[in-house]
C-alpha cells in the first residue's frame, strides 16, 4: 500500500483548461497524501453543512459539503480569501432511485444517497500550498487516503479563483 | 397573518395512501404551528447531516436532511424509536443546473441548490404527539411558520413506521 505518493513539480506547467491558459511556477515537492498523514480528518462528519449537489455522468453520485468552523464562518461572512485552517469536506454517495419514497409520493420522483465513492478535502494554507492557490487537495475512499493529482485539482479550480478557488456556495 | 392554525381531528379518520387503508382516532387539538412556538428552532442550521436527496417532480428540489444531536445520536447508534427530544430538520432549495460547474467538468453534469424554498421538521415527542406516531411535524418558508396538515404528514409516514416513521436513512 502507497501511504505516500510524491507529486513533484520541477519546472513551469503550462496546463489548458476549457480554452484558458494558465501557468504556474513550482519547485517544491508535494505529497498529496501527507496532508492529515493518511488519516480522515477528526470528526469531519459532524461539520457544518455547506451545501449540497448532484453530479450526472460518470460520477453518478449525490453529494454533500462541510466545512470546519473556521471555513463556515468565512462562508457565512463572505470572507476572502478563506483563512488558513479551512477544510473543506465534500462527501459522496451513489445516486439511486428510493422505491420506497415513490410509493409514498404517488410517482417516481425521488433520489437518495446510496453506498459511500468517496471523501475529498480542501485545506486551506497560504504557505504550505502556495503554488495550489493556497489550498491543498487530497481524497479519501473507504476510509484510507487515495492519491489525487493535486495540479489537476488546482487547475479545474482557477475558474472560480475569484471566490478563492470555491465552487460551492453557502447554502442557507 | 395567521400565527396560529389549529388543526382538531375530531372523530375517527381513514385516510387511504397507497392502496393501504390506515385508520386513528384522535380527539386533542392539534397547533402545528406553536411546536416551536412559531420560530425556527436556535442553530438548526448548525445540526449535524444525516443524508442528502433529491426530488424531481413538483418539488423539484435537492435536499439535506439534518438533526439534533439527540436525533443524530439515535441514528448512528440504530436506536429505535428515537428517543424524545430527537428533532429532524429537512432543509431543501430549488434544484438547478450550475453551468459554472458544467464548464469545469466540461460536460452539463452538475446540479446545486439554488434559492432555499422551505425547511420541515419532525419532532419527537411520544406523549404530546402520541396521535401522529410520536412525531409532531411542522414547516417554516421564508423563516416564517406555515401551515402543515399533519395528519396527512403522519399518514405519509406510516409506511415506515417500523423505522419510527423516518423515511431518510442515515448515509455514513
């Protein structure tokens, strides 16, 4: 079992993404999977709700975001960038028909969350995670740390660096 | 404004759903509307989650389904019925696609929440709801108590009155 998977980054990337350009320096090695030491964050389960979500296609799944107290409150305040010591928890679950609730509604209409894909995280360290945006990347399936291509999670997030690389918004 | 909407079940009621034939006699007055005496419960926004779903049809919305730490205490031990005390809040908003979303995975994929349409709440309490299952249920919109009809909350309910009436399972 890989417990640590370097992803090293030695010279400028130049990465296109939905026709932009972007590029970035980095000469620092990351290790995408020392970011809680291979561990599920403490008590992630039991963060605050964000907001929730539905992904079609080969994702398939129906899913939730938390945050840690320090990224809620950001949220709920409107604060940018997120301050360091914001974790982001997004949870997944397959996306299947409840039989059960479309006897109740009269009509097949209903969507539950089925069995556990997986768990990813964003943690926010300007220092540590300079050359993401300022935040760290890494994932979780069945409770062990999965690797990630971290420059990938960064790239899809450019997009939305104005919110500070957040696509989700606070759900009230 | 009506605060106060008394619904009084005064006779023997026989409700037919699904093909089943459910029948209760009740003869208290029942206000849906003072369960928390017309106010959104303090901090229910901050409760744990307990699943996540998604309903097409008229309600067309997507939904977390959050709860109390009594409630959700009672869910991740399997205790059951739920304890009194235990209060379920079911947040949902408009379900919309996020073409923001769909550009960064470069395909239309993705579904958020969009404005909050209305939170409802189910409440145990085996003595004062002890006519609807043990369950009293009441719902806000706009922050704003208005009017269920709890009989037909309760009746939708029965058919998983072996899991103390709790259609949503708890998604680990």
């Amino acid at each position: 079992m890989k417990l640590i998977q370097a992803i090293v980054v030695t010279a400028t990337a130049v990465i296109s993404l939905g026709g932009a350009m972007l590029s970035w320096a980095a000469d620092e090695s990351y290790d995408s999977t020392s970011v809680f030491g291979g561990n599920l964050p403490s008590g992630y389960r039991d963060w605050k709700l964000i907001s929730v979500a539905h992904e079609e296609g080969k994702l398939n799944d129906i899913r939730a975001i938390l945050g840690n107290d320090i990224a809620v409150k950001a949220y709920r305040e409107g604060k940018l960038p997120f301050p360091d010591g914001a974790i982001i928890a997004r949870i997944a679950w397959s996306y299947v028909p409840s039989e059960e609730n479309n006897r109740a509604f009269g009509r097949a209409q209903s969507f539950v969350a089925g069995t556990p894909t997986n768990v990813q995280f964003m943690v926010k360290n300007s220092h540590d995670y300079a050359s993401t945006g300022g935040w760290g990347y890494t994932q979780f399936s069945g409770g062990k740390s999965t690797h990630v291509d971290v420059q990938a999670c960064y790239g899809c997030h450019v997009p939305v660096k104005d919110r500070d690389f957040l696509f989700t918004r606070y759900s009230p």
